[in-house]
C-alpha cells in the first residue's frame, strides 16, 4: 500500500553564518521545490530569487523565513538570477511590501513578454509544436490544459537596476559579482563571492546535471550554455548554492558533467538523423528514450530544438520544410 505523497511545505535552515537557505515548494512534476537564498546586508538582506507565486506560495515563504528568524519585511534588496516563474514570481509583491528594489538582467523580456499577453504566448508554443510534427490531438489537448494557468507571477516584472557585469551586490560577507551566464535564459547570471568563494549559481549549474534552454530567444542557446559553463568554470569556488537542490562542492566536476551530457545529446541527435529525415517529434524519442513521455513532452521537445539549432548552425544538419503545411524535418549533412 503506497503512502499518500507529502505535500512540500517552506523550509528555512541556515547554511553559513549569514546566509540561508529558504526552500520553496513547486507545483511541477519532477520540480518539486526551488531556492531562494536570503545573505545578511546591514539591518535586513538580500534575497536572492524568490519563488513562484501561486495560491499560498507567499505563506510558504514567510514560513521558512520565520524558520531563520527573518521576516519580509527584512528585505532591502531582491536580486533574480533569472527570468522564470520560480525566481522572480513574488518579486513584485516583496518589493512592494519591503519598499524594495528589484534588480534582474536587462534580456528578460523571454519572461516578460509571455506573462503579459499569455493567450499570444500560447498561440506561439503551439505554432513551434505543430511545426515540429506534434500530433494534432495530443497538442490540443495540452493547449487545453495550459489555457488559462498564468505564468506564476503577480504584478509586473520590472528592473530598478540592469544586473550586468560590473555591478556589485553588497552583503556582510562582501561584494558579490554578477557573471552572465546565459543559455538556460537570455536573463541568466550567477552571484560570486571571491573571498569566501561562493557562487550563488542560480539554474546554470545544479547539484544534479539538468539543462533546460530558452528556446526562440537568442540564436544558438546551446553555444552560451558551454561559454557560460567555460566561464563558471574559471571561478575558485569552494560552494555553489543553487536555484534547487542543496548545496554543492566540487563546481568544476558539475561543469564537467553538465557539458559531457550536452555533447551526447548532440551525438545521440546525429546518430538519430542517420537513419533518415524526421521531425523533431519523430526525432525525441530516439534521442530520449523512455525519458519522453507525456510529463516531460514540452520540456524535452524545447531542448531538442535548441540541439538541432546549435547543429545547424556549425553546418552538421539542415531543416527541410515542407509544402501545404506539412511539419518541418531535419537531415544530417554528410562531409
């Protein structure tokens, strides 16, 4: 007999003198929690990333912050890593109650854009689907389920300062740099700490090796990923706290695993064309195996076409389109 799942509540625990760890429930599957991390500043702190907003998300963080004894009202800066529901969802509500800024990457319009007008959002994953060879019943029935939902925000995202290299974020425990990393997302950046050699990494690299890439927003997402893999890498960093999962040592083992993962899947995306043009959907589970399933479907789809971009690119695959509608599919270019 199963035992009824637990559902995730907000839990705060302190990590180092001055900084904490306020762990945040997710609705996702396989996504079960995020991170938001709190580093003492003065009277008050800096949050970094703040959850998604949703029905109770703000209790739950209020939760765990009382857990370290911290309130809301304590904030004096929040800092978003990056432009996903996940970390900068409540930042317009905190802000607003913390009489607090916001400072985010200036390229967050992937998030944006989408938050403001959901119905054209939609409209446009579901034109990218169709194109690469999603069957029409399946894709209608997802379009159902995602009408309506919203993008885990509250208010409007807005940057009071543009987080770009150069720009410092005070703290107790010194400055912390901001580093551009995109790839997961045109607005991705990570938080080094030199001194005490902290990374506040964000999605870019995790405890456990997962990507994920904005797709239809920069030209080659993939190619930034390993430049931004390449430029975490050179930083000496004895911890990195991540946007989920707990914290890790050993950055440049994760690095290396994260960039092994990315090259075989863009070997299993050249083995696959071998036998013949696809479309993207025909090509995924061959490139995925039984990691791709209705679950997972959008996520995987969004990543492959990120491959199979970043392939075209250097001149290793080609997308033939076809006539009256017909779904795109892709070759592989033989020298």
């Amino acid at each position: 007999m199963h035992k009824p799942t637990q559902r995730a509540i907000g839990r705060g625990e302190r990590v180092l003198p001055g900084v904490w760890r306020l762990r945040l429930p997710l609705p996702w599957p396989g996504v079960p929690h995020c991170n938001a991390w709190a580093i003492g500043a003065g009277d008050g702190i800096v949050l970094v990333d703040t959850g998604m907003h949703g029905p109770g998300s703000l209790g739950h963080l209020e939760r765990a912050m009382a857990q370290v004894s911290l309130r809301l009202e304590s904030v004096r800066l929040i800092v978003c890593t990056h432009a996903h529901s996940d970390h900068c969802g409540e930042a317009p509500v905190i802000a607003e109650r913390a009489g607090c800024e916001i400072w985010i990457h200036p390229r967050h319009e992937h998030f944006a854009r989408a938050a403001a007008d959901p119905g054209e959002a939609l409209a446009r994953r579901v034109e990218i689907a169709r194109q690469s060879g999603v069957p029409e019943v399946p894709l209608q029935k997802w379009a159902e389920a995602r009408r309506g939902q919203g993008f885990g925000i509250k208010g409007e995202l807005r940057a009071d300062r543009d987080l770009l290299p150069g720009v410092i974020v005070d703290s107790d425990l010194g400055g912390w740099e901001v580093i551009e990393t995109p790839g997961h997302a045109p607005s991705h950046v990570v938080l080094h700490q030199p001194e005490r050699r902290l990374l506040v990494s964000g999605d870019h690299v995790l405890g456990r090796v997962s990507h994920f890439y904005e797709y239809g927003y920069t030209p080659d997402p993939v190619q930034e990923f390993l430049d931004s893999l390449d430029r975490v890498e050179a930083l000496d960093v004895r911890l990195a706290m991540p946007g989920h999962g707990r914290p890790f040592t050993d950055l440049p083992g994760h690095v290396a695993a994260n960039r092994s993962l990315v090259f075989e899947r863009l070997e299993a995306v050249r083995t696959a064309l071998g036998g013949g043009p696809l479309t993207a959907f025909e090509l995924a589970p061959l490139v995925y195996g039984p990691l791709f399933v209705e679950a997972t479907a959008q996520w995987l789809m969004n990543k492959l076409l990120c491959y199979l971009e970043h392939l075209e690119r250097r001149d290793e695959v080609e997308r033939v389109s076809a006539l009256d509608g017909a779904p795109e599919r892709w070759i592989i270019l033989r020298s």
